[in-house]
C-alpha cells in the first residue's frame, strides 16, 4: 500500500534523473585543436598529409591544454600557460584557462571562429588563422602591434559583439594577447605547411621534409617575424595642426570624401549612411564565396561530362574529382559559416568599431581596413588631408556636415 | 519542543528557502565560471569545508567566494534535509510526503557527489547534469513543503484540464531549465555552430510553450481550481513575463544586438562589457527566475490537484 503510494511522487523524479542522465552521457573528451579542413581540402591533401601536418603542429605547438612556443615564436610560454587549459584556479588561486573562460565560445579554442555561438553573429568572430586583423596601428599589411591588442580587449569593438574585457586584470589581458598571437601563429604555420605540399618535387613522395630548416627557419620563423617587426610598422602620424581652423578642415574633409581620389563616397554613400556598394566581403568570407561559386561550377562540369569515351585514367580522375567535389561540399557544412557581406561603415552613427579617438579614425583612413574592402587613402591622400578627412567624419554623426564650428561643444564622450 | 506543533512545515519551507540561494550560489558559479575555483573536493584548499578560514573565504577573490558559499550552502541543505527526514520519519503519516522526503535525501546526496565529481574529474559534462538535478531537488522541497502547509488538506482537488495544463507546465519549465544548461555549460570545444543552434530553437521552443501554457492556466485556474490555484496561475504567469524579458536580455548582454534587428539609431554604441556586474545580473537572473517559475508550477500542479489524496485510496 505504502509503496503505491510513493510511486506518484518518485515518478516526476525518475523522469528527471532520466533527462539528466541522457544529457550527461559520457565525460568530456579533451580538447583538440581543429585542422583547417577547408585549407586541407582544398590543397587536395591525403589523410597521410593531413596527418603530417597535425604531428608537426602538436610538435610545434602542443595541445589546447598543454601548449608549448619555439624560441623563435618569441611567446612567454607562462602567460600561454595562464590562458590555455580548462577553466580553474591553480593552487595559488590564480585562474587559469582564460581564453576558454572568455573567449572561445566565439573565438572557437583553435581561433578558427567557429565556436558554438559564432553563427549568430553578424559579423562573425575573427578567425585568427590566417593572421589578419582589422583595428590597428600598423600599416595595411602587418600584424598589429602587442598594445593594439591590448588596446582591442580593452575597448572591444563597439557595434559588434566583441565586448569590452576592461574588467578583467591586466594580467590576464596580457596573457589573453599572447594567446591570441599563438593561435594565429599557429594557423598561419598550418596554411603554410598546407600549402608547401604543392611545392613538394616529386621525389619528397608527398611528404614535407621533417627538418629544421625547413619546419622552423622556412616555415615558422617568417610567421614570427611578422608579429616582431609589427612595432617598427607603426604608421607616422603627423600631429594634427593645433591651430587648425575646424570649419575649414571639415570643409576640406568633404571635399576629399566625395572627390574622385579618396572616393569615400563610392562606398560609404552620397549621404555617409554606408549605403553605397554594400555587396562586397570581408577576406574569410570571400574565401568561402569563391570556393563556393568553384564548387558550383566544377560540380556542373563534373556532371555534364560524358563518360563514354573516357580512358580508365581518366574514368578514375573523373572520379576522384566528383568525391572531391563531394567532400569539400560536406567540409564546407561543418567548418564554414554562410557568408556574409560587410557593408561599409554608416559614418551618421558615430559607432567606430575599431575606436573612436581622432588618431583611431587616422589609422584606419590611411591604412585602410585589412582584410575588408576599405581601401587605404595612403598614397592617394597626402597625410595632412587625412587629418581633414578625419574632422569631416567625427563632424558626420552630428549632422552638421561643414557647419561645424571649432567652438561648439563636442559630446563628453568624444573628447579624448 | 510544543507537543502537537507540525514542525515539519516550517523545516520544509526552510529548505525551500536556504535552497533558493543555494540555486543563486550555482548559477552564479556558472556565470562566474568558478566552479574550479577550489581545485579540490570535499576539503577547500586542504581545510575541512566546514574550518575554511572565515576571513579567507569571505574577503577573498569572488570566484572563491562564490565557490566555497556554494558548497556551504549545499552542506546546509544536506543537513537540512536529513532533519526533515528524520522528522517525516518520526512523525508524519503521509506516505506521498514520506516518498517525497526519500526522494529529497538521494537527490540531495546524489547532488553533492555530483558536484564533488565535476570538481574531481573537471568535467563540464558533469556540471550539466549537476545543473539539471539541482532545479529537480528544489521542486521536491516545495512539494513537500506545499503537502506540509496546513492549506494541503483543505485544497480540493479539481483535476481535470487545470491539472493536466499545470503538470504539462512543470514539465516544460523543467526541460527548459535543462536545454538552458546545456546553453550555459557551452564547451567550445564540443558544441558546433550547427549544434548550437539546435539548442537555441529548442530553447526558443521551449519557451514558447512555458509561456503558453502559464497563460492558459490562468483562466483555467481561476474558474476550476481553488482560489490558491488561480492565485499560483496569475504569479506564475506574471513571472513567465518577465522571464521572457530575461531571456532577451540575456542575449542581448552575452552577444549584443543582432545587427538589422533595431533601427540603426537606436543601436547601443557603447560595446558589450564583459563580465559586468549588469550583464551577470542579468543572466543569472535568468536562471533563477527559471527554477523559481518551476518551483511555482510544483505548488500550481498540487493545488490543481496533484498528489491530491484518492478518496478511494483514503478511505482504504
């Protein structure tokens, strides 16, 4: 009777342990670092090849719990430690596993971008393997420097969902970079190893040399550099004149936006609402967008094809190219994202992603945006315009385009 | 100890309670990310729990604080729980409350030893389960304290659609809690975009439901039910209002606003900040309100009959 009884009120409960029990169904694996599977497809390599590169990036590199750096990375391996792991606190209290704490949930933990939430996010989280990064103080080309990405976590990038790390101590900020260039060292190693299978002479048999001349000096070594020289690549700002007559230089600024030489107008619109050519992609997106348009093309001509009057060798390559086609249509399902556009910045917002000081808009006027389609006014426009181009835009949100006068109060909020 | 006195109702509402903030305590683990703040397990830092310095725990780093509390505040409830046990035992007929009562007691060890493994073994799998019992455990006690309550006897039991509408919402506001953990105890390392998005839609889904289901209780409640019944409806589905209201916001503070969904203006122009006191305010909240609207529909379900005694049974 009593048992009857109590089998209403276990009931509920046996349902419960039964739903908690079908989430938990075995431990975590570790983490892994993901290979660049639409690199490796794309490069043609054998599951041989694939395998290769991932030894020499666990060699060079270690695992996302336990990385290690070559001196020549020139990395401080303990603040990699501080960042890399699981979450926790060592036995002095101090957390570890930073990037996973805060980070990779978009980052993705091998930096590729693909974290869970990353295809809710418009524009995705940066993919740190090909090594560009967009908001810097650098020319075009290089990498930026250790305090722009100190400067980044610290600022975030407003009107994105990268938010703002300022909370977090400087110690764990500063670990949080060098993570953040390990990741991308890493990536770039691995493109690069990717891609040297193309160079390979035929009697290397599909194999990379497991040298050090050519694992660290060829291949590594040039990646290092890259991240080392960036604080000699500093773009030279020329201080903006403190006399300068605002009223005139806005004035200035606007005539260089819409003339044909900057041509700011092209993109960001006749009314600076970012509504000109709106249809271009950012480098990561593009990339996916050509390999689409090339799948779709190559996949029609593998189709139409008639295999009538084909050779045995050319039957097999034939059909060695249809289950390529079909395995990059399938790696590109699970490592890509749907791309997406990048529409020039609407300058009426007064929301600069990569910052908002006047020298913020400098840098990013002469050097343009690397890896999105903003073009650098270096070269074009002589330095000092840039300052007027500058004073045009932060004129732009307040609606008062070439009426502004010197005197007029600007927001608190721009007075740095 | 007054003869007669039913002590068994107060201790229950206690645990009811003291298990409250101990759910805060967890969510809060989670949304600090602290949960291996103490990288050992049952000792802290090699102390017993219990002879933890005081001053070390209180004034030291907030993901220990949080930590530590969490499990002080899980031996608390232990203990509180084996005393309503050994109570229920001595004194209490009812054999629904003593099935309860049993049932509180494996869950509450079941729970510590989950916790103790996730520390143990630093696996977030764990956690989620961990996550998923803690709710469960916490709809027990308001059971038992709702068949404790002198109010328990005097409800009559309506049955019918109010029930079958009440019971439906427990089960929904649970999954929901438990697709909600999954969204929290993200491993990147596990969960792909694509699976991701799955939670998301059931998340969604899920919410949906709960918040149809508490709105149509509340008409149903009102005219079937006791006047406690109706009374639970109209709570419970003011709080699912809010709830939904948390759950935007809870996006909003974890990966802003999605672009194109509000009118370019009324974009916020300063970034998200991470780890903000708001943000984590806000998205614990969410959680809590989640095992307070479960909790709500455990007392909606039994004033709309559930666990109500069978006269055929009674009499028997």
């Amino acid at each position: 009777m009593t048992t009857m009884k109590i089998i209403p009120a276990c009931r509920l409960l046996i349902a419960g342990l039964c739903v908690a029990a079908a989430v938990g169904c075995g431990k975590t694996p570790p983490a892994y670092f993901r290979p660049n599977m639409v690199e490796a497809t794309k490069q043609r390599l054998t599951a041989d090849q694939e395998k290769q590169v991932a030894t020499i990036l666990l060699a060079m590199f270690g695992t996302p719990d336990d990385p290690v750096c070559l001196p020549e990375t020139g990395l401080d391996e303990a603040k990699l430690r501080l960042a890399a792991g699981p979450v926790r606190s060592d036995i002095v209290g101090r957390k570890n596993g930073l990037y996973r704490e805060h980070c990779a949930h978009c980052h993705g933990v091998t930096g590729d971008a693909l974290g869970p939430t990353a295809a809710f996010l418009n524009p995705y989280p940066r993919d740190y393997r090909p090594g560009v990064f967009k908001f810097k103080s650098t020319e075009r080309a290089d990498k930026p420097t250790h305090a722009d990405l100190v400067r980044l976590l610290h600022n975030g990038v407003p009107g994105t969902s990268m938010p703002s790390f300022a909370l977090l101590p400087a110690v764990q900020v500063e670990a949080l970079v060098e993570y953040v260039k390990y990741l991308s060292m890493r990536g770039e190693t691995e493109l690069a190893l990717m891609r040297a299978f193309f160079e390979l002479d035929d009697d290397a048999q599909g194999k990379l040399p497991e040298t050090r001349e050519f694992l660290v000096d060829e291949t590594l070594s040039p990646v290092a550099e890259k991240w080392r020289a960036a604080a000699d690549a500093q773009i030279q700002v020329p201080p903006m004149p403190a006399d300068i007559d605002m009223v005139a230089s806005i004035a200035k600024g606007r005539e260089l936006f819409y003339g044909d030489k900057a041509n700011c107008v092209k993109c960001h619109g006749v009314t600076g609402l970012g509504d000109g050519q709106a249809n271009d992609y950012d480098d990561w997106n593009k990339a996916i967008v050509e390999i689409g348009k090339e799948l779709a093309s190559g996949t029609t001509k593998a189709r139409e094809a008639s295999t009538a009057g084909m050779s045995p060798e050319e039957l097999s390559e034939h059909r060695a190219q249809l289950a390529w086609l079909d395995k990059f249509g399938k790696v590109l399902d699970g490592d890509a994202l749907e791309p997406r556009t990048i529409p020039p910045r609407n300058l009426r917002h007064g929301i600069y992603r990569g910052g908002r000081r006047p020298i913020d808009l400098y840098y990013r006027i002469h050097a343009g945006i690397n890896g999105a389609p903003m073009p650098a006014a270096k070269g074009t426009v002589p330095p000092e315009d840039i300052w007027h181009i500058v004073n045009y835009i932060r004129s732009l949100p307040y609606g008062l385009d070439g009426e502004l006068g010197a005197d007029k109060p600007m927001l608190a909020r721009d007075r740095f | 100890m007054v003869a007669g006195f039913n002590w068994t109702f107060p201790l229950a509402c206690l645990l009811v309670g003291v298990t409250a903030v101990l759910l805060c305590f967890g969510a809060l683990v989670t949304t600090y990310d602290a949960a291996m703040a103490v990288p050992d397990w049952p000792a802290t830092y090699g102390h017993n729990m219990f002879l933890f310095p005081f001053a070390d725990w209180f004034y030291g780093p907030w993901d220990l604080f949080l930590e530590h509390g969490h499990r002080l505040l899980g031996a608390t409830v232990g203990l509180i729980t084996l005393a309503l046990a050994t109570l229920v035992w001595l004194r209490e007929p009812n054999a629904t409350v003593r099935g309860l009562v049993a049932a509180a007691v494996l869950l509450v060890v079941v729970q510590g030893a989950l916790g103790g493994a996730r520390v143990l073994l630093d696996d977030k799998t764990v956690a989620k389960v961990h996550a998923c019992t803690g709710p469960l455990f916490f709809a027990v006690a308001v059971a038992i304290a709702a068949l404790t309550g002198r109010g328990a006897t005097a409800a009559s039991a309506s049955g019918g659609p109010a029930l079958r509408v009440a019971v439906a919402l427990l089960v929904a506001a649970y999954v929901q809690l438990v697709a909600g953990a999954q969204l929290r105890h993200l491993d990147a390392a596990v969960v792909t975009p694509v699976m991701f998005r799955w939670l998301v839609a059931i998340h969604l889904a899920g919410a949906a439901a709960v918040a149809g289901l508490s709105w149509a209780a509340v008409p149903l409640c009102r005219s079937q039910g006791s006047g406690a019944a109706g009374r639970w409806a109209v709570v419970i589905a003011a709080l699912v209002a809010c709830q939904l209201a948390l759950g935007v916001g809870a996006w909003f503070v974890s990966w802003g606003v999605p672009s194109g969904l509000l009118p370019a203006a009324w974009m916020p122009n300063e970034p998200l900040a991470a780890r903000s006191g708001r943000g984590a305010a806000v998205v614990t909240g969410h959680v809590v309100l989640g095992m307070l609207i479960l909790g709500g529909s455990v007392a909606l379900a039994m004033a709309t009959g559930l666990f109500a005694r069978h006269p055929a049974r009674a009499t028997a």
